[in-house]
C-alpha cells in the first residue's frame, strides 16, 4: 500500500462557482484493493480497519463509470474548472495496462466539456515499466512514487511478504520516470518518516534522485495506537524534519518540500497545502473498488469503517456525500477542534494536525494530535525562520 495524503492548491473550504457548499475538487480513486509490498506501516493492511478484506480486487468497468459520472455531475453542479483525480490502492498498477488506459479513457472522456481533468496516480513503483509510461504520458497522468531514502531507510517497512525489500525497485521506477522521453510525468517523491532512520542520509538520497517535490509523511498513528518514540527525545518526529529543515534553509530550498511549504504559506496568510495543516475543511473523498464513498483514508487507522458513509456511486450523489456528519463536522474548523488546540497561539498554521491521529477510544477525535508536541516544536521552529525571512526580504527592500 503507497501511503499518500491529497494535496491542496486552493483553500480547502473556498466553494465552488454558485455553490451553497464546499465542493470536492479531488477524488482518491481505488482502483485495486490489493498490494504487491507488506509495508508494516501501511494503514489500510496493518491498522484498525479491515475492510479491504471484502472489498473487490479491481474496480469494475461500471464502477469506473459510474464514478466517473458522478464526478462530472458535481464538477457541472458546482462550476469547478479543474478537478483531482488520484488512482491509487492497494497498489493501483495491480489493476494492469489494458484496465488502467480505459479507466483513464473514461475519466477524461466523462470530464471532457465540464472542466480540466489533473489525473495522477500514486505508486510504490514495482511494476512500473516502459508500458505504463507510455500510458501516461499519452494521458497526461503525472506519478508519485514512495521512496523512503536510500536502501536501509526504504527497506526498514517497506518489504515484500517474503521479506525481500523493494529498494531496487523504488529507484528503477523513479529512473524510468526521469529517462528523456518520459520527463514530467514524475510528480513527486512520498517518504514516510522513521526517525531511526537518518535524518540528512535520507533527504540526501531523495534529493539525489532530482525530484520535482519531496512529501514527508508523519507515520499513522492515534492515541491507543501511538508513534515508536525515540528515548533520547520527546519530539523525534519534529526533531528530524527540523535537522533537514535546517539544511533545506541553508541550501536555499533546492527541492519543493511541501509540509514546508504548507507551513510557511500557512504563516504568510496564504492557503495549507497538506490536509495535516491548517483549518481548512477537507475537499477530497475517496471511492472504493467496490464504488463506497468514503472519508479520509487515514481514518482507517482509527477503528473499523471509521471511513465509511454508507453511501455508494450508485445511489448517491457528491453533494450526498459533503452533507454526511462527518464531512459537516470537520467543516466547523476551529470550533470542530478539542479546547487545547483552541487556546493554543499556533492553531490556524498546526490546525490540530491531521484528523485522524487525534482519536483515543474514550473521546473520540476531540484530542489534541498524538503528534501535539512534535507538531507544537515544528511549528515554532518555522514561525522563526519565517520572521527571519521576512526581516530578511524588508531588509533587502530598504537596501535597495
């Protein structure tokens, strides 16, 4: 399973032309239910839900269509110019060559007339070859890769069941994709974070391969369910991205990294760019193989069909789908946040952090993140170099 979250261009809670709601603008697509990696860190095979047990290898033709259409409908209904569609999994190239090109062919061609379609699709890279690259680039689909650093990092958790790691064939996938003929299909590289694993080895590795963008991903994780914590420090996680934060200053930003981003555009007053920050309600759900609507993926680490809505392609419409509690709570912004978070100075950049990780059986998702301190340092850390930027910039322009 290719762990990813969806990105964000746009506020999140800004609605759609003539909209009375918010509008979905991005669609995780699960093409196949399967995966090829035993990632042990993975949220879908390894946390509390386990639902993918029933659901259908592969995502059907009526399925596809079907979601396909209502998509369109909602894009119509709400006058969006571009909306995201993201296939994903399990392992999404499970579902083969012939599958994915008219799956993509009924994306683009229910779309055509309504708005811009930015297909994606999100891997862990071990089948990719020539074939599945020629398919992109003839439907414009751009491809994010999981590669956890270089081969120690990256084979720690992501693993074959048969113990063998997927290392090789990470860097053979990211190679592929950066060959002459295929330039620009890459979209990014997706690392989630182990803070055993070296901080400055891992990011050195990521950039050797010149990515377009690095993603850093905090591990699943909720309150019953915790994060491994280091000895040595209360907050590895943000003691880690903060050493290659550090060098990502000094070398003046080489690589879009864009939890960095997000936190910065988050201090300048912009929009977040991940939905583990800021406050801005979420624009995406999910649809499974079997054609289920759900919420968030990362809900999956939190209990058993914490995701689900009840609510089908077939019998619902998107606009269905927003109006479910769930989705209407998490548009209350700050008010949906426990009272820590409230009172706390950083809430509008930390936002609580991402949803999921705030869950404890006993309360629910009215919790600070299992992640509270880490994100709290992080966050101060950026608020620093933020004003350190802007001194900077001020500077420069009375120099000038």
């Amino acid at each position: 399973m290719t762990q990813a979250g969806p990105s964000r261009s746009i506020p999140a809670s800004e609605p759609g032309v003539g909209s009375p709601e918010p509008a979905f603008r991005q669609f995780v697509v699960k093409v196949h239910s399967r995966c090829d990696l035993a990632c042990d860190h993975c949220y879908v095979y390894e946390h509390a839900d386990h639902s993918w047990r029933d659901r259908p290898r592969v995502m059907a033709r009526d399925v596809v269509a079907r979601t396909a259409g209502r998509i369109a409908e909602h894009a119509a209904t709400h006058g969006l110019d571009t909306v995201h569609v993201i296939l994903h999994g399990g392992e999404p190239l499970l579902a083969g060559h012939v599958r994915l090109r008219w799956m993509a062919e009924e994306f683009r061609s229910a779309l055509d007339g309504h708005c811009r379609l930015d297909l994606r699709i999100q891997t862990n890279g071990v089948r990719l070859d020539e074939h599945f690259c020629e398919l992109f680039r003839e439907y414009g689909m751009r491809v994010g890769v999981s590669v956890d650093g270089d081969r120690t990092a990256h084979d720690r958790h992501r693993r074959f069941a048969d113990g063998r790691g997927s290392h090789d064939r990470a860097l053979r996938a990211v190679r592929l994709l950066q060959q002459p003929g295929h330039r620009g299909l890459l979209a990014g590289l997706l690392c989630t974070i182990d803070p055993e694993n070296d901080p400055l080895r891992t990011y050195s590795a990521l950039l050797e391969l010149d990515p377009p963008r690095i993603d850093f991903l905090l591990p699943h994780a909720t309150w019953d369910t915790p994060p491994a914590r280091l000895e040595a420090s209360a907050t590895p996680y943000a003691d880690w991205l903060i050493t290659i934060a550090d060098y990502w200053f000094a070398t003046e930003c080489p690589v879009p990294v864009r939890l960095f981003d997000s936190l910065l555009s988050l201090m300048a007053g912009g929009p977040s760019l991940v939905e583990s920050t800021g406050i801005s309600s979420a624009d995406h759900v999910v649809i499974e193989t079997d054609g289920a609507f759900e919420q968030t993926d990362s809900l999956k680490t939190a209990y058993h069909r914490a995701a689900a809505t009840g609510m089908t392609v077939f019998s619902h419409s998107l606009d269905e789908v927003a109006d479910h509690p769930g989705l209407r709570e998490r548009r209350r912004g700050i008010a949906d946040l426990c009272s820590t978070c409230r009172s706390c100075p950083e809430v509008k950049v930390c936002g609580g952090g991402l949803y999921a990780h705030r869950f404890r059986r006993q309360s629910g998702f009215d919790n600070p993140s299992v992640y509270c301190r880490d994100l709290m340092k992080l966050t101060s850390y950026f608020r620093d170099r933020f004003r350190l930027l802007k001194q900077t910039r001020q500077t420069g322009r009375k120099g000038a």
